[in-house]
C-alpha cells in the first residue's frame, strides 16, 4: 500500500512522469501522520534552556503526539544549532531560522502556520511557562469546552511572582488594564504568551493579524471577536534562570502602537502612526531646543531655530530607526548615510510644510487650519519618501 502510494505520488506507471530520475528523490515514506500538537516556541538567545526544555515536554506530554516547532532569529548564541543538534536524533523537535528578521509576534505567526497538527500551543522558550499545564489545555480543546485556552497568571491559582522587578510588575498591570478595555472577552491575562488553540481557528485569524510586537495572544483576541470561547488554566510564571527577557521600552511602545491600529480600525497603516507620533515627539524636541539655543545659549532667533529643527531631525531618526523601522533598523556606514538622506529628506518636507501652511494663511484660511495643513503635508511627505529612499524595503 505504502509503495503504490509512493509510486503514484512519483508519477511512475502513470503516464505523468515528464521528470528524470535525478530530478526525485530515491524513496519517500509517506505515511507518517502529522502529531496532535505542535508546541511553537520562539526564541532568542536561549541556547542553554532548550535541552532543559525538550526534556520537560517529553515528561509532561506521555501519551500525546506532540512535536515542537523553535522559531529563532538568527540568535548570536548559537540558539538554531542546539535546537537542530537535538533534532538531528529526534523527529519531534523542528527548527526554523529567520535571517535578518526580529520579532515575536511574527515569529509565532510563522511556527504556527508551518505546523500540521490539530492542536498549537505557543510556549516561551526560557522555562518561565508551566509545560505541565499543557494536557490540561488540551483537554478543554478536544472535549470542545473551549476554543481557546489560555495559561493565567492571574485567575486564581496561578502567579505571576517570575515577573523579576517591580517594575515590571507595574508595567504588566498596567498593560492589562489597558488591554482589557479594548477587548471582546473578559479575561484576567490578556497578555499571556502561553495559549494553545485549534490550528483551523489559528488558520482563520492569521489573515488578521497585526504580527508586531510582543503580544500575540492579545492580536488574536482582538481579531477573533466576541465568538470564541476563552478559558484560562491558572499556571506559575517561574522565574528566569538563565538569558535575559527581551520585554524592554521599545516593546511596550510597539504594544501601544497594535491598540492604536486597532483604534485607527487599519485605515492608516501602522507604520505612519508610529511616524507621526515620533514627528510628535520631534515638535517638542525642536521647542525644547530652541528654548535652550536662543535663551540659554544666547543665539539669535534664526540660528537657534534652524539648530533646533536639525536637532529634532536627529532625534526623530534615531526614534524612527529604532521604534518604527525596528525590522530594517540601519547599521554602520547604513546608518550614516541613511541620516544624511533622512535630513535632506525632512528639509525638503520643512519647506514643503512652509510653504503649503503660507500659501493657505495667506488665503485667509487662518492660522491653525493653514498650520495644520502644512504639517500634514509635511509628514506624508516625510514619510513617504524615507520609507522608499531611507529605509528602503529589502
Ligand atoms: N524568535 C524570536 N524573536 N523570539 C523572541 C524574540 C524575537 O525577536 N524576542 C523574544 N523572543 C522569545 C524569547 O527567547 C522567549 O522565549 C520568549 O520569546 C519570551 O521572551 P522574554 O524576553 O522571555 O519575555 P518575558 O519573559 O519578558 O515576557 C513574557 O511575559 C510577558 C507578560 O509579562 C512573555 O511570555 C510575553 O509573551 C508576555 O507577554
Ligand atoms: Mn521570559
């Protein structure tokens, strides 16, 4: 049976072999099914608690077909190599390298759509989650008692004590409440990076998703709307024993940014917003400057504002580099060249700005409507150009 199928599937004795034999390969082994869950876990830099972490799978999943699918980014570490040295001698473990490519968010997205099994689980690699909750999951899952199962550290039972700073417990509270409001479904740990749900459902909502930032759970929520139904298993968030978390500023930024799109319903793509924001920022960067050149250092009115425009134009870039370009962030001679351009770039927007907002005053059209129009046409010009010139699409 297991030969025909082969057969067929290599054209032979069918007619349709248009191919050499050098072009196939020698035999293939078809019937093997797909593992009942795939367990996706991204992962950057955490070379020492992949071993750890397959052998902590294998205890808690006895019985299940399961397979775990690690998404690194290129991890200096060496992350990729561990993984495929296990691999190597052992068919449920798969890696995925991405190249020049950063990011949890699109990370999970992309283990998940490379699976085959029922079931997806996404589980952060550094043993902060409580793999022997995972039955648990897959059994709401299976029954039907949910369409969505997600590890709490908050509903009762569970904790969220690995969260190392203070801090960083504020920032998490603070994250939920706001995540909170804007979602579909009551839940006491919108920001969970552990959740497991059938891969159809995942499949659906792909489309939807947003894939910046950190917070996958929450883009997945937002997109399923009212109709799913979420329960959570209470786990233990244990502390991190060895690398570094990766949550920092930048993060939380990026996390505002995904609500902010979902306000903005995607009508504006979510790379203005976060340009416009840092052209914000750049407005109070350019006043402070002028402030400090013209009070304080005691320049005249045109030198301090025209030093203070080129100060908020580096600051911008920086901003831009680093937050809304994060994925094609420039380096080395790039990054020389890139602010250069960036600035001629915005000095051209300056004058288009200047220009624009006269032309309108000078209609009467008054001063905030004028004013207005010239920033707007100012940032669309900005943006346009340095997203096709500075950070051009690789
Ligand atoms: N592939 C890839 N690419 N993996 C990444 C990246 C990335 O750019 N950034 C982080 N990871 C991996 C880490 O290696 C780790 O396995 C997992 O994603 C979580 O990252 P941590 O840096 O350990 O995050 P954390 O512990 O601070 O945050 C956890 O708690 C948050 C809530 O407070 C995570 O579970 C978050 O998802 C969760 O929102
Ligand atoms: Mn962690």
């Amino acid at each position: 049976m297991v030969e025909r199928a082969t057969a067929e599937l290599l054209g032979v004795g069918s007619g349709q072999a248009h191919t050499s034999a050098a072009d196939r390969p020698a035999a293939i082994e078809v019937r093997q099914a797909a593992p009942e869950l795939s367990v996706v876990v991204p992962c950057y830099n955490e070379r020492p608690n992949i071993a750890p972490l397959v052998l902590r799978l294998e205890a808690a999943l006895a019985g299940v077909g399961w397979e775990a699918v690690f998404v690194d980014d290129a991890s200096p570490d060496g992350t990729a190599a561990e993984v495929l040295a296990i691999a190597v001698s052992d068919q449920r473990v798969r890696c995925i390298r991405r190249i020049g490519r950063r990011g949890l968010s699109s990370a999970v997205i992309e283990g998940a759509l490379a699976s085959s099994a029922a079931f997806v689980a996404v589980m952060d690699g550094d043993l902060q989650h409580d793999e022997t909750r995972l039955p648990a999951m897959l059994a709401l899952l299976r029954s039907g008692a949910a369409d969505l199962a997600v590890g709490s550290r908050h509903a009762a039972g569970g904790d969220a004590a690995g969260l190392g700073s203070a801090w960083r417990h504020r920032l998490s509270e603070l994250g939920i409440r706001v995540a909170r409001a804007f979602l579909p479904v009551p839940l006491s740990d919108p920001l969970s990076g552990f959740f497991m749900l059938p891969r159809p459902l995942f499949d659906r909502l792909a489309p939807r998703l947003t894939g910046t930032g950190f917070k996958i759970l929450l883009d997945l929520l937002l997109a399923a709307g009212k109709g799913v139904r979420v329960v959570e298993v209470p786990f233990v968030f244990r502390p991190r024993l060895a690398g570094e978390s990766k949550l920092d500023l930048l993060v939380s930024i990026q996390f505002a940014a995904v609500l902010i799109d979902r306000l903005f319903r995607g009508i504006l793509p979510l790379r203005f917003l976060a340009f416009a924001c840092v052209g914000a920022v750049g407005i109070l960067v350019n006043l402070a400057a002028l402030g400090v050149f013209t009070k304080l250092a005691g320049l005249g009115f045109e030198w301090g504002q025209g030093l203070a425009t080129l100060a908020a134009m580096l600051v911008n870039f920086e901003l831009n580099n680093r937050i809304t370009y994060r994925d094609q962030r420039l380096k080395g001679r790039k990054l020389w060249q890139g602010r250069a351009l960036f600035v001629l770039v915005c000095g051209f927007g300056a004058i288009a700005n200047v220009g624009i907002a006269g032309m309108l005053y000078r209609r009467h059209a008054g001063w905030t409507l004028a004013g207005a129009a010239g920033a707007a046409i100012g940032v669309v010009w900005n943006y346009a150009v340095s997203a096709t010139l500075v950070w051009r699409a690789r």
